[in-house]
C-alpha cells in the first residue's frame, strides 16, 4: 500500500439525504434489518449447528463447477408457488450441481424470487426427515418402510373395524404433482371416505365456489403473462411483491406501458408501494369498498351495458343492494372515504380492459363466498370478462394448489368437480373400470339425520373439511353426522400451523388414536402435542425427486423432470400411496389400469387413466405426449399471448391450459383466457358456462345475442347432450363407437368425447351458453352482502350487518356463528389481529424455514405493530411481547413497530412454527430434522370462523391484545 | 471492452431477495456470508423504495488501494478481484469501501478454504485460480463470467431490476425504460412525499 | 458592561473550540493502488478475446431484456 496522494477534486453537490423525508420518514424502520440484528443470537445458534460438519461436507460433495459434458440438464419447476417458474438443473453423478435460469421459459423469463433462486438446496436436503421413525414412549425411534406400513395399516384397519371408514382422514396436499393427487383421491374413494381434504380448503376455496357459481368454472380466468394487455390492474387482499414475485415481473411491466395500478388492502404492503393508487381499508369491509365503487360506476354509467344485458343475469337484484352502499355508508364500515373510492373507481372505468387480482385477503372470512363473488360482479359491471387484460387473475397459492384441487382431494367433490352425486360416482366408477355396488359397498351406510345429517349417504355428503379436522376430533359424537369422531389423521404434506385455533388443536392432536405424518419434513405435526406414542413420520420426496405434471395458477400444466433420486430413505408420494393400498388390499383396484413398476405407478398411465374421465373441465387432451412437447419447446412460446409461434406446438397455448377440449387426438389448444368470445372455441374461445338451468324466474338465463366467433349457434344455448345433438340434427356426426357410449349422456359424462368433439366441431363451446349469474340463490346470501367479522372491533356495526345463525350438519359438523358473535370482546382485545406472507417463506414454512439460504434472511417471528398501539401498551421496537387472542391462544413474539399498518390493526406472519405459547420445541423434532429457524405460529392465537359455503378458516381479521413480554 | 457493472432499477426491485439467495446458490456462500444485500428506504411508507447492492466493481477502486499487502487487480473487463492466498483477513478495505460490500466469515467457517479471509461479490469471476477449477470454486465461487454467463443474481432478478453487464448496454436498457415510464412517478406517495415531478 | 461581554464571550469561545473538527472537507482524497502481488487470474487473458467479449453480449441481450 502507497498512501500517495493523487488528487483533489471539488465535490459539487450536497451529498444527497437519501430518503429523508420532509416528514422524518426517512427514519422508518427496515424489517429487515431490524431482524437481522434482532435474530443475531438464534442466527449463532443455527449457525453453530449448520457449520459443523454439516456444511462443509456438503459443499465438498457439490463443489464441483456446474459445466461439462458430464453435467445433464433437467427442466423443471420451481416448488414454491403458483407463478410455475421453470428452472433448468445441472446434475452431474446424481448430484445436483448447479442451478441455471430458465430464459427460454414464457413464464417466468429466468426470473425468480428468493425461495425459486434457492431450490437447489433441496438437493442437500440437510434438514430433511430421513427414515420413517416410530414414537416409542416419547422418543422417536428409525423403523423400516415395512414396519411402519404395517403397523399403521394394522391400526387402522382396527379403527376402521371398530368406527367405519370415516373416522380416518386423509389429509393430501398442493405439493403432490397432478398424478399423486389424483391418486390419492382415488386411494380415499377406494378406501371408502369423503374425509380427504388439502390446503386449497383454507387457501382459494371460497374463490373457487364463488367464481364458480357465477360463471362456471372456479380458476384464475386469465394469465400472470396476459396482464401485460392490461390497461389497470387492481390488486385486493393480495400482496403479490411477496407472495407471486415474478409475476410483478408482468405488472410492472404493464405499469411501464401505461397500465394503471390500483392497491387495496389494510396494509401499505410491498405490492402498494408500487402502485399508483394505495386504498387503506378495514380488514373484512372488502364489501362496502367494492360495492362503494360500483355505486360510482352505476351512479356515472361508466357500466358496460351491452355485456350486461348479453351476458350477464341478475345485476339488477345486485344493484339493489349496491345502492344501500352510498358514500358515508362505506365510509362508516371501511373507512374509505368518497373522494379515494371515486378515484379507484374511476380509475379502473377509465382503463380498460383491466384485471381484478385478490388472493387470501379475499378468500380467508366466514363471509368470503360474498367477496369473491362482489369481485366478479365488478368486473361484469365494467364488460372486462372474457377479455385479454382483462379477467379475474386469482392467484392461487401453492404450486399445484390448483391441480390439485382440481383433481379433487377435496371433501366435497371427485376429480374434474363432478361432485359426490350417485351419477358422479358411476362415471367415476367406469373410468376406473371398477364396480359401482362393489365400491359403495365400501362406505358407511347410515345417515345420522338427528345429528343434522341430509340424509344421503355418506358417499354422497361432503366429508369434513381439514379446516375443520379439530371438531372432527373433539366435537361431540352425538353432533356429528357420522358414526364416531376422527381417530386417525393422516397429514401428507400439510403443515398444522396453518391452521387456527392452536391450544385445541394441540388437545386434538393428543386425542387422535393414530398420527401419520408423511413429508419431506417432519412439520410441526411431529412436535406441537404430548404424545408418547401411536404416532409416525414417513419421508416423502420432494417433486426434485419425481416427474409428473403441476398446473400453474393460469390452469397451464407443465411437466416436470425428475432432477435427483429421491434422497435418504424416503419415497415419492405415488409409492407410498401403492405401499398403502396394498396392504388395504385395494392396489389391484387403484392400478387396474395403470402399470406398476416394482411399487412405482407408472405417471404416464395415470395422466392416461384421468385424460379418460376429466372431461368437465377439459383435464382430457393433455396427453402425456404433447405435455412433454411442451416441456421441450418453451422457447417457442409467445410470453404475452402464450401462443407457440411454430414449432411441434404451433399454435397451441402454453401447458394447454384446461379446459383443453376433447381427447389428445382432438388437439385442442388449450384456453389461455376464458369465456373469451373473440376465439373459436377450437381455438381457445369460449363463453359463460350454462351450470344453473336455462331459466330463472321467468328470466332467460341464456346469453343473447353473443357467442364465439364461428358458433354455428348464434345464441346462448343448453349444455350439449345426446338429445340435444339429436335436436340438432348433429348425431350423426358422433362415429358409431362413439356413439355406442354417447347414447343418453349429458357432454361431461360421454366417456367417447365425441359430443364435445362435435359441439366444438359447430363451433359451439359444449357446457352451453349462458349468462354469469350475479344470484347464487343455492348459497346462504345470494346476493353477496356485508357481514361483521364473528370477532370485531366494530361492535357498533354488528346489529345492522350481523352473521349468521348457528349450523348443524354443515360438512358433517356443528358450526357456531352468531353465538360466537354474541359477546362483545373489542374491549378486552381492542387490535384486530390480519396475518399474511413473507417472500422467504412458504406456507407452514417447513420447507423453506429449512433451506439455509432462505432462513439467514428471516430469522424472527415478529408482528407489526403501529407506533401509536405500540406506545399504548408500552411496547418498543425490537421488543418481546405477548399477543394474545380472544380464545386465549397467545404467542411470544417480536414486536416490529411500522407505519405498514394502521392504528388499530396488527400483522403477523403465518410461516413460523416450532414454538408453542411461549415454548421452543426444538428439542422434540428427531435428531438433525429441525429447521433451522424456528418461532410461533401466529395461528396459535387466532381464532373461530369458518365460511358459510366451504368451510374456509377466518384469519384475516380476528382480535388482539399485545403486551410486553 | 466492456465495463462490468450493475444497476438496479429501484422502481422495479421488489425487495424479494431472489438476488440475494441465487448468489448464495451460485456460489455456495455460507450463512452469515452476504455478498449481496437489498436496503429498503423508507420501509412500510409511502415512497418505499429498494435496491440490491454488491460489489460495485470500482474503476478506482478504493479497498485495492487501501490493501497493506496489494491483493485486489482487476480484470480487463473492469471486474474488481482479490487473491485470498494473500489476503490477511485485516478488514482495511470495510474501511474504504463505500458500500460495505467486504465480507468476513468467522472463523470456524472453513468453507471458503481461509479463515477469515475477506469475501466479497466477484461479479461471478471467479478468483485467481485455473479457471472451473475446485480450488476456485472453494475460494471465491462460480466463475461464471467464464462460462459465458452473467451474474447469477442479475440473471435470476425477480423483475429483471438488477442488471448486470457491460455499463453501455446496461444504461441503454434503462434509458428505454424511463423514456417507457414517461417521467411518471412509480413509487406509490412518492410525488407526495417529494414533490411531483422529482 | 465589561463583565457582561465577557459572559458572553466565554461561550462563544467555548462553542468555537468545541466546533473544531466539525466540518466535512469537500476535498476527497484518493490514493494509487499498489502493484498486485497475489497469482494471477487465467480469466484476465481470456476476457481480451473478443469471441469472449461477443458470447457475453449474447448472453446480455438473452438475459437482461424484457420480451
Ligand atoms: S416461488 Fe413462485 S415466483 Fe418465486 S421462483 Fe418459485 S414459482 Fe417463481
Ligand atoms: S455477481 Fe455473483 S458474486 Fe456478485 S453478488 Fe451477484 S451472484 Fe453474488
Ligand atoms: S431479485 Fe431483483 S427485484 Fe428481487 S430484490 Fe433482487 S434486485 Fe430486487
């Protein structure tokens, strides 16, 4: 080192205040920073563990750089969420080397977030559960796949003997690819339960329901790639800066092409600070601001008029409850004032085509159905359905989330949405090639009606809800409409601290006769109760260590490579479901038409076996073949239109997203945006679903006078059958094996595809024609209406908009709303208490609290707290503190003090878990199988509520008191 | 001859730490190790605003000029390096640098070959070894800029904010997106915390 | 009159000293690199070939531009 002088230069401005703000905001606080340092002493801790030997062994094993002729490349998917970005992974030996970005990728451009640039850790796996282990007098003890398989089969055969199939629950999971879903929800039928659930209950279930029963089909209309059309984009309970990151990648494309962006939500989140408008309003009064702008749009006429009066029935009963919704009334109830909700309304009138994006904010309250459905009748009321740029661009979740529920690992459904009627059943029944009396054999018989039951069947009522898996356990056996409560629960790939109520839940838990968890993960299920035995954990793979298909949240499905050999002991999803059925006795039955090799389903034939039965919503041309054609052409694929532009794909979308019409052989394109009349419905067109009858009232529930471009029938018209093709005069068009299994079936359940073939052939779309219904009357309100919260803050507002009365039988349970209501506890817990996403973490947050390189960034559970709360109850930042809620379940966290949020409303994260009311139990998970980071589930202290039609779990707006620790 | 640099387009960073977690990944960065890091200013009101930051690869570069045994040169791109053979580990150049962008792993943390030896961003370049080699690997990382690749960070951004590559190129993309935007304010209160028009 | 000057005096003189070193330079001092002395880098030849140069501005138009 010289230290020789070399020059004076005159420095010629003031260095610049960075961020200082007029009003002192530059000294707000960074969360992260504030962690950082926060975290510093868990951080050593971890460290220590991680560093030695752990670390450095395995970075001897993937130190080698990631090219070579001896390197291969698998295209895969990242894991993380909906977005569906793909990855290209560099194996050299079975180790996973390198990780590369994807440019070529129409959705993701290379692009990822945090958890997607970090998935190759899931190659080291460090933290991963690695033998299937057996709690022996509280110890965990490794046992063999055979052993576990049997003893667990053993006891619940025992249980099954004792209590009827019912009383084991089958919990699966957004992380199975399609295939395992689909089987897994075939293994349940076979085994004979409804009670099969995953997490889309607690996730988008009220979307799907709501959209569902508006216009057809429950998905995001259109593409994270379409919003690139849009003129605005408007963002409600959805915070997609962390929760869908690449897809800001597509708004804030737009925004540089003129796009709008209009934010609201109760937090300024990190989405809202790049918007154009922010709109601040009280958690659970989505209604009156919606509603608040659509009194604007009617009170200016900035409505579509021709879209309504073509395609939409029953705005006017809509309308009559939108003029209840004058300026003060939405002001009074969500504290938006006339002046914002003009400008937001305005805003989305004057640009259009624009999209409508909500996300848990909207789906997680008792009276979600409403707000989801209020979303639909806004974009109706501006004509921007069926639209490039336009559409209700829900983001779902969890990477499969959709295909999932899709596939049906649902309570209330089989796959494709066929519902559990006897008719559902039989189609089902002949795809598998099985006997229909055989299988209902299988299920309980008895009805329960004094308990509230319907009285159909058990194989024809919905099953419990994992939202409600607790009552399952607990409820009282004389109020549940089944022979005895839940005994054993199954937890494949379902993390518990997702999940509200935790003191009961630890009470269930320590009831169950039988705990199974199945995960990469041993999850917070191994650790949160005082069990000492009866209780398993099973290692799954991770999809690294698999193949198969997973549907991203624009209904686009993507085939994934297999990167790795599955890690340690544990096993791909699709095995253990065979290892399970086996010893029922019921593999021959779940793979009669699938071949197996060694324990291994082949994939191939289950997307074969579903491509037979999926015809609702279009699951039946995306052959295994074309799948994989797209998997290799990604870069012919338009990234705006989605399109191929030459190439084996040409002219086909993206992932063929459903409904893809008709069999592989048909070659379909796939819809890229629905109910889109500018397209042959060959072509990706289509227009409303006819889901609800031809006529209402005396009104024509028919669309008039639209239709998509070619239909040869100019009109709105039935969903399409053997007769009605017959009317036509079309039959004739069907071959005659075709028509051999045709003959007296409805379009959905012609097992030829040759109606939807020949209905789409006339250019007509085959579930008919209709217009969207703005009157659900099948639902508790048929016109969405605003509700208070079973917990509030606004008691005052409770006697004008109160909940509903109390339920029996509701999803086989007792459901309480008005007598939770009933008491006033704003004067105890005065916060509201709203949870929400970190961009680090995933879910329950197993996974990704696991991965090191995630974890170093978020050490701290932490909630934000307003300075003006937090000063009421002598809180300072960084500080511990006790938040508690109304039912008594109270977490010992970071207070993080920030404007983000209002007076009067506290955030939490959901992802955290490990910590129980104030105690670490790290020591609980088996040895070397702990995340790294651990901290208390903020659902531990929330609370009752549960949706009025799908039993979704309130956890965006409950109460709380915060006090210093 | 191109002149390695970064920028990160601060109306569109997310501050989702994509950037953050692929450099972790590229280059097997221990915890506790941040080549990269995103500051947010304003956190969680209106005219929030983020960028990522690394090693900003000085043309004169101070922390070369502070470094008592001269272990920093920089490539002919412009890539500011240092041989961990030779450094001592002094923390001189934490000093000097502008940005905190030198790194020091403690010293039970033996994965980068020397203890406690300064780390920092290499603009995926490697180090002085014999280019893809394992001992390269182990002291400073990938060498991607040898393959024919750009930063890992920069090439997995979540919104394609941070760019990295040769200065021209790079401010030609961004001209064209602030000619896009129109002088229109992206940052939510940012004409109102600054004045329109700033 | 003369005491009351030098009350307030004192202070000022006290402020005067107390300010010493309270001020920012504008001039900035920069120094001269010494000579490297570790190894040296087989990429610094590499990266004088312009097919080198070439494959990264490839790279950058693939990777860095919105499409
Ligand atoms: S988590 Fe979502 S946005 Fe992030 S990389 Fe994965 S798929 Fe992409
Ligand atoms: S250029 Fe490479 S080393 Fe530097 S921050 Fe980016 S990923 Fe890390
Ligand atoms: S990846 Fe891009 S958007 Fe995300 S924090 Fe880094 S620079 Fe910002």
């Amino acid at each position: 080192m010289k230290l020789i002088k070399k020059s004076h230069t005159e420095q010629t401005a003031e260095a610049p205040s960075a961020g200082r703000g007029a009003d002192g905001k530059g000294v707000s606080l960074n969360r992260r920073a504030f962690l950082r340092n926060a975290g510093l002493t868990v951080g050593g801790v971890t460290l220590a563990s991680q560093m030695v030997p752990g670390l450095v062994r395995k970075s001897e094993a993937a130190t080698t750089v990631a090219v070579g002729d001896d390197v291969e490349t698998k295209r895969t998917i990242c894991g993380h969420c909906s977005v569906g970005c793909g990855i290209y992974a560099k194996v050299r030996d079975g180790v996973w080397v390198g990780q590369e970005p994807a440019f070529d990728h129409p959705f993701n451009l290379g692009a990822h977030c945090a958890k997607g640039a970090a998935v190759r850790d899931h190659g080291h796996g460090e933290r991963r559960l690695k033998y299937p282990m057996k709690m022996v007098d509280g110890k965990w003890k490794r046992i063999s796949w055979d052993q576990a398989i049997d003893e667990i089969g053993d006891k619940m055969m025992e249980i099954r003997e004792a209590s009827g199939p019912d009383s084991v629950y089958w919990l699966g999971s957004a992380k199975f690819n399609n295939e395992q879903a689909y089987l897994f929800r075939k293994m349940a039928a076979l085994w004979g339960s409804n009670n099969v659930d995953h997490q889309a209950r607690i996730c988008h279930s009220t979307t799907v329901a709501g959209v569902a029963n508006t216009w057809g089909y429950g998905a995001m209309t259109n593409s994270y790639n379409d919003m690139l059309n849009s003129k605005a984009i408007l963002i409600i309970g959805g915070n997609p800066a962390e929760a869908h990151p690449v897809s800001m990648m597509f708004t804030l494309r737009a925004k540089e092409q003129g796009a709008k962006l209009l934010v609201i939500d109760p937090r300024f989140t990190r989405t809202a600070a790049h918007a154009d408008q922010f709109v601040r309003l009280r958690p659970g009064s989505d209604i009156a601001v919606v509603y608040g702008m659509m009194w604007h749009i009617f009170e200016n006429g900035w409505e579509d008029k021709e879209f309504l009066e073509q395609r939409v029935w029953g705005m006017d009963q809509v309308l009559e409850e939108v003029a209840r919704w004058t300026p003060d009334e939405v002001e009074r109830v969500s504290g938006v004032d006339r002046e914002t909700c003009y400008n937001a309304a305005k805003l989305m009138a004057d640009n259009r085509p624009g999209t409508f994006v909500w996300c848990m904010g909207g789906t997680q309250h008792t009276v979600g159905n409403n707000f989801t459905r209020a979303y639909c009748h806004f974009q109706l009321a501006l004509g921007n359905m069926g639209k490039a740029g336009g559409g209700t661009n829900i983001f779902r979740g969890h990477d499969n989330v959709q295909g999932a529920t899709d596939f049906g690992v649902l309570s209330d459904n089989l796959p494709g949405y066929y519902g559990l009627s006897e008719g559902a059943w039989r189609h089902w029944a002949a795809v598998w090639d099985l006997d229909y009396d055989e299988m209902a054999a299988r299920f309980g018989q008895e009805t329960y009606e004094e308990r509230g039951g319907s009285g159909s069947k058990p194989m024809n009522t919905s099953g419990i809800p994992v939202s409600r898996w607790i009552d399952g356990v607990l409820e009282d056996r004389e109020q549940i409409v089944q022979p005895d409560n839940l005994r054993a629960m199954v937890f494949w790939g379902h993390a518990p601290n997702s999940q509200v109520r935790g003191p009961e839940m630890k009470k269930a838990f320590e009831k169950l006769d039988l705990l199974v968890v199945v995960d990469p993960f041993p999850t917070v299920s191994a650790v949160m109760h005082d069990r000492k035995d009866n209780t398993y954990l099973l290692p799954a793979t991770t999809q690294f260590e698999t193949y198969g298909s997973v549907t991203a949240s624009n209904r686009s499905i993507q085939w994934r490579d297999k990167v790795i050999e599955p890690l340690f002991d544990s096993r791909p999803d699709h095995v253990i479901i065979y290892k399970f059925a086996k010893k029922f006795g019921i593999a021959d039955d779940l793979t009669k038409n699938i071949q197996v090799n060694g324990e291994e389903p082949l994939i191939e034939d289950i997307v074969r076996e579903y491509n037979k039965g999926m015809w609702t919503i279009g699951y039946s041309g995306q052959s295994p073949e074309r799948l994989k054609d797209h998997q290799k052409n990604w870069h012919t694929f338009n990234t705006t239109t989605l399109l191929a532009e030459g190439g084996p794909a040409h002219d086909e979308f993206y992932g063929l997203p459903w409904p893809c019409w008709g069999t592989p052989e048909f070659k379909h394109p796939g819809t890229a945006n629905l109910y889109d009349t500018s397209l042959p419905v060959a072509k990706g067109g289509l227009n409303f679903r006819e889901n609800f009858g031809t006529e209402r009232d005396g009104d024509n529930l028919l669309a008039e006078g639209s239709y998509p471009v070619g239909a040869e029938i100019q009109d709105g018209h039935p969903r399409f059958s053997a007769d009605l093709l017959k009317q036509l005069g079309w039959w004739d068009d069907l071959t005659d094996e075709e028509k051999v299994l045709a003959e007296g079936k409805p379009w959905h359940l012609d097992r030829s595809g040759g109606i939807i073939r020949v209905a789409i052939e006339h250019g007509c779309a085959p579930f008919g024609n209709a217009k969207a219904r703005c009157v659900a009357w099948n639902f508790p309100d048929p016109v969405p209406i605003h509700r208070e919260p079973l917990y509030t803050t606004r008691y005052d507002l409770v006697e004008k908009y109160p909940t509903y009365e109390d339920r029996r039988g509701f999803f086989r349970l007792p459901t309480r709303y008005a007598s939770v209501q009933a008491k006033d506890y704003s004067n105890d817990y005065p916060l509201i208490h709203t949870s929400g996403r970190l961009v680090e973490y995933e879910g329950g947050g197993d996974e990704t609290r696991s991965n090191p390189w995630l974890a170093e960034l978020q050490q701290e559970m932490f909630a934000e707290i307003h300075p003006v709360d937090a000063n009421n109850a002598g809180i300072r930042d960084g500080q511990d503190i006790w938040l508690e809620g109304p039912e008594g379940g109270r977490i010992r966290i970071k207070a993080m003090v920030t404007r983000r949020v209002e007076p009067g409303v506290v955030f939490t994260p959901f992802h955290f878990g490990g910590h129980f009311q104030g105690k670490d139990l790290r020591a609980n998970y088996p040895e070397g199988s702990d995340p790294f980071v651990l901290g208390e589930a903020c659902n531990t202290a929330f609370t009752y509520g549960y949706d009025s039609v799908t039993a979704m779990q309130e956890t965006k707006c409950s109460l709380c008191r915060i006090q210093p620790a | 001859m191109a002149k390695m640099k970064f920028l990160c387009d601060a109306e569109r960073c997310i501050e989702c730490n994509g950037c953050v977690t692929a450099c972790k990944n590229a280059n097997e960065v221990p915890w506790g190790v941040n080549r990269r890091r995103v500051v947010t200013l304003n956190d969680g009101v209106p005219g929030e605003k983020s960028i990522s930051v690394a090693c900003m690869h000085c043309t004169d570069a101070p922390c070369a000029a502070v470094c008592p045994v001269d272990c920093f040169y920089t490539t002919a791109d412009g890539v500011v390096l240092h041989d961990k053979d030779l450094c001592i580990g002094c923390g001189y150049c934490f000093y000097a640098c502008p940005f905190g962008a030198p790194q020091y792993p403690s010293p039970q943390q033996r994965v980068f070959a020397v203890r406690g030896k300064m780390d920092k961003c290499t603009f995926c370049a490697g180090g002085p070894e014999e280019v893809g080699s394992k001992a390269e690997f182990d002291k400073y990382g990938a060498n991607r800029l040898a393959e024919g690749k750009l930063p890992a960070c920069a090439e997995m951004c979540a919104t394609k904010a941070l760019l990295a590559g040769d200065g021209d190129m790079l401010a030609d993309i961004y001209r064209k997106r602030v000619m896009r935007r129109a002088g229109r304010p992206e940052t939510w209160g940012w004409d109102k915390a600054y004045g329109a028009g700033v | 009159m003369k005491t009351r000057f030098l009350f307030a005096a004192i202070p000022l003189v006290a402020l005067l000293f107390l300010l010493t070193g309270c001020y920012e330079s504008r001039d900035v001092t920069m120094h001269d690199a010494g000579v490297y002395k570790g190894k040296t880098d087989p990429l610094v030849e590499m990266s004088a070939d312009p097919a080198y140069q070439e494959r990264l501005q490839e790279r950058f138009l693939m990777v860095q531009t919105d499409r």
